[in-house]
C-alpha cells in the first residue's frame, strides 16, 4: 500500500504543481536548457538595501577563497565629465561561466554618470528602473577563457558636475554551469568615490 501512495504520488505531482503555478509563469520555459534567462529579472547588486545574486546561489559563502571580483579601473576620486576605462573580472577554481551586475549611485540612490560598450557582451538589465541603469552580463559573454576567468570591459563617463561622492555596487557569480541556482560562487564588492 505505501509502494502505491508513493508511486501515485510520483505520477500525480507535475500534475499538481502545473495546476498551482500561476497562469503568468506555465509558459516560462527555459531557454537552451538554461534555468537562468539571458538577464537578470532584479536589482541584485547588494547596494542600497538590494539583496545580491546570494538570495538564489545560496549553497557557499560569499566572497569564498578560492575565487575574486576585481573591477580594474575604479578610482579614489573623480573628475566631472572623465571616461574611465573599466574592467570587471570574476574568477574561481570552478567557474564554468560567469556573470555580473553593477551600478554607480550617488548617495541619495540617483545615477551617477554612465556606462557605455561596444559589442553584444554588455546590456542594461531590463525593467528595474527608468533612472538607475543597472549594467550586466549578456548571455554571449558568460564563457570563460581557459584560466576559469570571465571578464567583460566598459567606461563610465563620472557626471559633468562633481556634487559629492559615487558608490560603485558590484555582484558577480562564479558558475558552476549544471542548469541550476545550486554549487556557485557569489562574489560583492563596493567602492565609493568621491569628487575631485
């Protein structure tokens, strides 16, 4: 009899769940075989009370041994109007691909300055916010070279009028690739800048 419950039980409940699920998310279907859409679906930079890619990649600490988040080309000060070049690097022992998610705030939570790109290995992740632009990953740049590092560069252009110091939120996530939020790495960073 416990044989029979358990084996109804099996069968019973995709039926279950797809009748449970709401309406909005029945015709979600991964893409490629991939859990993860080609952008992110929030802000989670880990700046300004945001929570970080560590609310879904949950298994390992962050910011393990073993692995980093460099952002070459922040600085300690800014001149109003200057391009910097950027570089945001993530890397671990088991990375089999990689992405990340950014902004540069005031203090108040506006934007501060801009991003810009050449090429499809950058994007703005999509209906979070008409004001702050929230700079990621593109699913075309997730694989990393062959030393297990996945980068992606950029510039940001500081504002054209120096009114106080630019927070730099960054969250980046060292993937394992199995198609699931399970056995990856979470790294976060924040860097303030102030005025010139």
């Amino acid at each position: 009899m416990a044989n029979l419950i358990k084996i109804t039980s099996l069968i019973l409940f995709p039926f279950v769940i797809g009748i449970s699920m709401p309406e909005s998310e029945k015709d979600i279907v991964p893409i490629d075989g991939d859990f993860n859409p080609e952008h992110l679906d929030g802000p989670f930079t880990g700046g300004f009370g945001e929570l970080t890619c560590h609310s879904c990649h949950f298994d390992y600490d962050i910011n393990m041994d073993g692995g980093s988040l460099t952002v070459e080309g922040l600085r300690d000060s800014y001149q109003p109007g200057k391009r910097y070049d950027m570089k945001v690097i993530v890397e671990s022992s088991h990375l089999e691909n990689g992405g990340f998610q950014m902004t540069s705030r005031f203090k108040n939570g506006s934007q501060a300055g801009k991003f810009e790109w050449t090429g499809n290995h950058l994007m703005y992740t999509p209906n979070i916010s008409d004001e702050v632009k929230y700079l990621q990953h593109t699913r075309e740049s997730t694989t990393p070279s062959g030393d297990r590092k996945v980068s992606w560069s950029f510039t940001w252009t500081a504002p054209e009028t120096a009114i106080g110091s630019i927070i730099f939120n960054i969250a980046a996530n060292a993937g394992n690739n199995d198609d699931s939020s399970f056995g990856d790495w979470i790294y976060t960073k924040e860097h303030i800048t102030s005025a010139h």
